[in-house]
C-alpha cells in the first residue's frame, strides 16, 4: 500500500477530513496518528522547504533510514550542523518525524510519495503574493 502525503500550496489549511476523523475517534475507531495532507502557507515557504538539499535529505532517510541526524548526515556527505538545521525545519513542517533512539534523534519519513497541488497566483491578492507581482 502507498502512504501519499498531499500538500496544498494555500494560505488556509485544508481541514477537508477533520470532522471525519473526529467522528472516528468519537467511535472509538483507531486513526492515523499521521496528517495525510499538509498545507504551506506561501509559494516562497514552499521553495524553501523543497530546496534541493532538503529533498535530498527526505531521499537519504527512506534510502538509508538513519539511526541519528549525525550517520544521516554522514550519508549526504554534509556538516552535522548543517543537516541538524534542515531536519527541524522539515520536522516542524510536518515532513519528517524525530523519534528518541537515547541521546539520538532518529529522523524518519512515513510515507512513500508526495502529491502536490494547489495554485500559483500570479497576480497579488488581498492576502498578499509571494511573486511581488504588483497589479
């Protein structure tokens, strides 16, 4: 089975399955402890969380699957840290999850695939463009 992550480009989080998942926890019913769809807020978050070295990092944790951020780095031939940086930003994003291994921090992605959508105005709205595209 494929575990996709979907991601939105928006300024609104999608919160499409929420009363769903609620009502299975209201039922007792075991859930996904997991989002399945993650929502970035601008277009320049987005480059920046999917910047080379970043996708590059997500590739290394599913190829090698790291026991610390240190053997993670060594797999990128990078500064400790240096990846130490990415690999909170792209925990705090919801990207990846950090588990306790002792004094370690073990980076781990759960899904296999990442599935984007959403669209790029190119045109400034009211809530503002990440282009600096003046109409």
């Amino acid at each position: 089975m494929t575990r996709t992550l979907h991601i939105t480009i928006g300024t609104r989080p999608d919160r499409s399955d929420l009363e769903e998942t609620l009502g299975s926890i209201d039922a007792g019913e075991d859930v996904e402890p997991r989002p399945s769809r993650l929502t970035i807020e601008s277009l320049a978050t987005f480059g920046r969380i999917f910047r080379p070295t970043n996708l590059e990092l997500l590739e290394a944790i599913v190829e090698h699957e790291p026991s610390s951020i240190r053997e993670l780095a060594r797999a990128v031939d990078r500064h400790p840290p240096e990846v130490t940086e990415n690999v909170h930003e792209l925990a705090d994003h919801g990207l990846i999850e950090l588990e306790d291994d002792g004094r370690a921090k073990r980076p781990t992605v759960w899904y296999d695939k990442i599935e984007f959508s959403g669209d790029v105005p190119l045109r400034a709205t009211d809530t503002g463009s990440d282009l600096g595209v003046v109409p």
